[in-house]
C-alpha cells in the first residue's frame, strides 16, 4: 500500500498514572470517537503499562542510545505511531510528571509526528495542552490547531467528586473539538508519513 493510502496509526496515550485518575472517562470516550472513523486506527497506550524510571540517562537517545531497558520497550512502542491523541491532565498549570517523564524517554520516535489532545480539569487544561505543544516543538512534533478540552461546568458535570454524571450528559459540547482534532490529526499524520517516507 502506498503511503498516500496507508491509514495513520495513531497512540492515544493515557497522561496520568495515578491510581484515582479521571483519564479513563475522557481516553475512553475519545477512543470511541476515533473508532468511528475509517481514515485512521487508533490505540490505546496507557502509560500504567510502562514502569518508565525518572529520566537517567546519560543524554537524549537523540544522542546516544538509551541504558534502561523500560525506556528502550517505550522507545520501540512510540516508534510503531504515526501520530498521537495525548490525554491530558493539569496539576498546577502544566502536564503530569508522568507524561513529561514518558516525553523525555524518546527523542527520534517523536521526530516529524503530529498530535492532537483532550485535556480536563476547571480551564479544560488549556494551560496544559499549551505547555504540552511547546514541549512538541522542541522533539519536531507538530500539533493540531485544534483540541477537546473538558472544563468549567463541563467538567464538574462529569468529575467524580462533583456531579458525577456521565460524558455522554456533555457529549454534544465535545464533538464538534472532537471531529476537528480527529480531522486535522489525520491530515497531518498523512503529510508527515509522505514526508518522511520520501526523507
């Protein structure tokens, strides 16, 4: 197949590790939301299923490769993408530890790739989701325009420790971002499989 016909294969990958976490209401949903569409194949990585140490190494695999053998596992896991659905939460401001751990493990594998978000929390962890595209640059990631962010009343309708409804109570104020971010993440993960191909 050629690489103007090949389907992107896109990580959703899950940002918090915690054992309360939220981001299993949004990564389901949106997974949900990719699996309706016939122009990309969607996974799920959760980020639980790799015991990443803190970043050690002696520098980025950028440079020099990598000691740990856990590092090494995520660095062929990423490699295997052609473009990522991060979820996204916000702790003071930016993303989790875990996620900006899991971004400094790889370097090459996120070189020429786009990506896309769903953030929640009270601001849709729109501060977030901007620290995460500025975080993309710096490893030659290119990000959507567009995003799904889950917040103010939103969020407190579906957060456990507020109403506590379902996301389909808010579904209809999420697809609209939704199709966009798919749409634009698929054009994107297209370009970038043809350029690379040609590199």
């Amino acid at each position: 197949m050629s690489t103007a016909n090949a389907k992107p294969k896109i990580a959703l990958i899950v940002g918090s590790t915690r054992a309360a976490r939220f981001a299993d209401v949004p990564a389901q949903w949106m997974l949900r939301q990719a699996h309706t569409r016939e122009d990309l194949d969607v996974e799920l990585v959760d980020l639980r299923d790799f015991k990443l140490p803190f970043f050690d190494e002696v520098a980025s695999n950028a440079f020099v490769p990598s000691q740990s053998p856990e590092a090494i596992r995520w660095q062929e896991t990423i490699a295997r993408y052609d473009g990522f659905i991060f979820v996204v939460a916000e702790y003071n401001h930016s993303i989790t530890a875990a996620l900006k751990n899991a971004l400094d493990q790889a370097y090459k594998e996120w070189n020429r790739k786009p990506f896309t978000a769903i953030g929640y929390g009270g601001v849709g962890a729109a501060r977030a989701i901007e620290h995460l595209r500025l975080i993309g640059v710096e490893l030659h990631m290119a990000s959507t325009h567009a995003a799904v962010h889950i917040g103010g009343s939103d969020f407190f309708t579906v957060f456990p420790m507020a109403g506590n409804q379902p996301i389909e109570t808010i579904e209809q104020n999420l697809l609209p971002s939704a199709a966009a971010a798919l749409d634009e993440l698929t054009w994107w993960a297209k370009a970038t499989m043809a350029a690379r191909a040609n590199d």
